[in-house]
C-alpha cells in the first residue's frame, strides 16, 4: 500500500468523524483552516478519495442529487482506513522527515544579494510573518473562545510556535547584518 499524503491523512481523519462527500470534505477543509498545514484544492481531494477507494480505505455509501446540483457520492472509512489512519499518525508523530522547506535553500544563496538589499527582504518577511503569527493567535483565541478541546488545535499552536522561533531568529539575523557583525562578501 503506498504511503499516505498529506491530504490523504486529512481524508480519512474527515471520514473518521462521519461519512460524507468530497465536496463536505473540501467546505470543512476550508472552514477549519486545514489549508494552512495542506495544500486543499477540490481536483486533488477528489483524486484523492477515488484513490483510498481504489486501496480500500474508503468505499461509498450512496449517491444523492440536491436540485441541480452534480451527484456527491458520500464515502465512509473501512476498517483498513481507520487502521492505516492510526498507523501513518504513529510513524508521522514519532519519525522526523525533512520536507526540503524553499526558505533555507534561499537563505543558503542569500548572499547573492547586496547586504542591503538582503536585509530589506528580511524586514519584509518580519512583516509577513507577525501577520502570520496574528492571524494564527486570532484563530487559537477563537478555538479557544469556543470551548475547542486543545487536542483538536495543538497544529495551530505548533505552528506559531515555528513562526515564532523563525521570528526570532531573523530578527538576530537582521540585527547582525545592520551592526556588521556578520561579514556580508557579495560579489558582483
């Protein structure tokens, strides 16, 4: 059986709760805010699900029409889902992958640029990422607000914490190419 993506992760999770169709799927996705661990697009998730159907993780239960809307096939998870499931949130919690992020292979050529002009685009992504970090500590206030078991959001919570970490070390970065404690050698 080939090892399960991401999204495949996320599809069986979704059925975990209860059956439904792929287009339920996609709306909780998008409502939950899952597109900020995974990359969701509805020609994926659809592939997706018809691919655990074809390794027998998944099986439809039906097919309804609502006006005339196209018919939604709804999907419930088999035994061998929830099992495979279990098994790929073991091996994904206990083992560390490297997923080969873009930043640092930028960083490592960063001294392509001019002193200046790399510290300007460092600036720029301190910006963009307290934008990042506010909008993640508006949806743990929210999640929290609303009574959400912590267990359901400790993502949200890693992930600031990443940010957070990324922050300041850029920000000492930053600091140590201003104050000229960090030797900047561009060749032109």
């Amino acid at each position: 059986m080939a090892e399960l993506t991401p999204l495949g992760i996320a599809v069986l999770a979704l059925l975990d709760e209860r059956p439904m169709h792929a287009y339920e799927m996609y709306q909780l996705l998008l409502q939950r805010q899952n597109s900020r661990l995974l990359k969701v697009k509805p020609g994926s998730l659809y592939h997706t699900v018809e691919r655990l159907a074809g390794q027998e993780l998944v099986r439809a239960t039906g097919t309804e029409r609502a006006g005339n809307r196209p018919e939604r096939t709804t999907y419930e998870l088999t035994p061998a889902g929830k099992q495979a499931l279990q098994q790929r949130v073991q091996a994904g919690i206990e083992t560390y992958v490297y997923e080969y992020p873009l930043f640092p292979v930028v960083l490592s050529e960063a001294h392509n640029l001019e002193p200046a002009d790399a510290a300007e685009r460092f600036r720029r992504r301190l910006v963009e990422l307290a934008g990042q970090i506010a909008e993640l500590d508006a949806v743990i206030a929210d999640v929290t607000d609303r009574g959400v078991p912590e267990q359901f959001w400790i993502a949200a919570d890693y992930n600031r914490a990443v940010l957070a970490a990324e922050r300041t070390w850029l920000t000492t970065l930053l600091h140590r190419i201003e104050s000229k404690d960090l030797s900047w050698q561009h060749r032109k």
